[in-house]
C-alpha cells in the first residue's frame, strides 16, 4: 500500500436492496473498531463521515423494475462527487456500505477522476468482484426490482441512465477489464450476460476445484495486465454465511473466513489497489456485530495487515 491518507466514506443506503438493515452497515464497521484497526497497521485515516440518503418511508419506491431509482441514483452521484474529490486529494477511498448498488457511485467517481486526469474518454479500470451474486440485472431481466442486483450491468452501460450516467454519460467499465469471484447465485439473464460478455467469471465450483490460491493468481493477473486503476469490490456475502451470518442475500457454500483473507492478502501483495468497497454489511440480520468484525479484518488484510506483520 501507498503512504495515501485511507478515507473512510459512509453510504447508508439500503433503498437498494429487498430489505432493510444494510443503511447501519457503515456505523456498524465503525463500531467493529475500523479505524483502530487501520492506525494500527501504521496507515492513516481520514473520516469523512457519510453521504446523507433519506429514509425509504419517506420515499415512493416508484416503478417496481427499478425500485427506489431517484434516491439510489442522487445517492450514487453524490458518491461518485466524493470518490473524485478524494483521489484528486490523493488519498484512498475505502468506501462502506450500504447495499451493493453503491458501487455504481464508486466507479464511477474513480472514472470520473481519471478521465478528468488523463484526458482520457475511456478510463482504463480494472474490477475485482467478490460476490455471491454477478449483479447483472437490468430492469428487463430483475426477479425483484431490487436495484443492488443491477450495479454491474449499469456501469457496464446497460440500464436506465439514471445509472449509467453517473458522473458522466455511457459506461464506466470494459467488461474484459472485469472479474468476477465466488459467483454461486445467479439469475438466468446474468448467466446469459456473462456468455455474451468478456468478463472472466470464477464460480465457487471453480474455487472448490481449482482454489482459491490458484485463481486468485490467474485473476489479478488477468486484471492487472491492462488497467490504469484497480478497484475491488467486496461484496460481505462473497463469505459462507457460518461465517459472516449479517448480510441480506446469505447464500451458503461461499468462502471460509481463511479465504476471504487470502483473497484481500493477495490482493494487497500486488500493492495496485487504488480503491476498495466493503458492502452489504446488516447488523439487523447479525450475531453480536460479528460481520462488521469479520469486514474489518477483511479490509486490513487488503489494506496490508500480515499475520506476522
């Protein structure tokens, strides 16, 4: 890791996903000792508070393919503000969420900076995607209207553009630049999305029999191979619910809490990380703010803690 300031940036948003509780996840890694884990580890942190978003009873969810839009797309946009101002500050955004719809105001903040930077229309940003699910949906294909199933597909260009134009108009990401890891729920017009995209998908069947060690290697060196930035988005239900048990979409046969931290230690071996998302976190759904605990330790092993650091 650089010597970057970390810059802690909250999103209480949870209009996103099918239910509620994920809006506390920010104060609940706050709680878990976030910041105390960081300094501890010699980096340092900047608090930057959380990004305001209204309460869903106050809100009309609006059209049931995409509900929520105009709060999750104002949120998003003021996220994507904030990333650009923090990278233009040099320092690190450590985004924490929320639900996973956030990720549209992540990237596109970190596209946002570098195209202002390079000049460049089309940014060069490579994504790791630790999740249980692709998030390809669109308002076509969703089962729920559940806007945390769509990131993915709207910054690849594909959905309403009150998504897509985060930012900037048009997408955001190069599906060849994308990895996706841990994949084990999927809906069938995600798995078609996949087929007909560059993405280099890595199911947990892949994991199971290849491991993770070995795939881990394969992606970031896919991902690295052709990238000005590197994102990594982690979404908390990548993780076997045994493990991490506070999240909204558990989905068992995920990854051990051994591997979770092998992922973010390779990752941080690679010392290319420009941002990092930790998502989906619910304290309503949890066991004594455990898996706000188990995304601590997540992101200091991204952020470069060794176990004989």
């Amino acid at each position: 890791m650089s010597a970057d300031p970390i810059e802690l940036i909250g999103v209480p948003l949870d209009h996103g996903a099918g239910r509620r509780g994920v809006s506390m996840g920010p104060s609940a890694l706050r709680i878990a000792g976030l910041a105390a884990a960081l300094e501890r580890i010699e980096l340092s942190v900047i608090d930057s508070g959380d990004i305001p978003v209204p309460n869903p009873e106050s809100e009309d969810p609006g059209d049931s393919t995409l509900r929520y839009l105009n709060v999750v797309s104002t949120t998003c946009q003021n996220l994507c503000d904030k990333v650009h101002e923090s990278l233009d500050r040099n320092h690190f955004p450590l985004v924490l969420g929320g639900d996973h719809s956030v990720a549209v105001g992540t990237i596109s903040g970190v596209a946002s900076h570098l195209k202002a930077k390079k000049k460049d229309s089309s940014p060069k940003i490579g994504v790791l995607w630790f999740d249980a699910h692709a998030d390809l949906n669109t308002p076509e294909t969703t089962p729920t209207g559940n806007i945390h199933g769509m990131p993915m597909a709207s910054l690849l260009g594909k959905g309403p553009k009150g998504l897509t134009d985060i930012g900037y108009v048009g997408q955001k990401l190069d599906s060849h630049r994308i990895v996706q890891i841990g994949l084990r729920d999927l809906d069938p017009g995600e798995r078609r999305r996949i087929k007909e995209s560059e993405i280099q998908a890595y199911t947990m069947e892949d994991v199971d029999r290849r491991g993770l060690s070995v795939i881990l290697e394969e992606a970031i060196q896919h991902v690295l191979s052709d990238c000005d930035h590197l994102h990594v988005s982690f979404d908390i239900d990548v993780i076997d619910p045994r493990f991490a048990p506070g999240t909204g979409t558990a989905t068992e046969g995920g990854f051990t809490y051994r591997e979770a931290h092998l992922a973010m230690e390779m990752v941080a071996e690679t010392q290319k990380m420009g941002s990092l998302e930790l998502v989906e976190v619910n304290p309503v759904l949890d066991q004594s703010n455990r898996t706000a605990e188990v995304g601590v330790a997540i992101i200091a092993s991204a952020l470069g803690q060794e176990i004989l650091g």
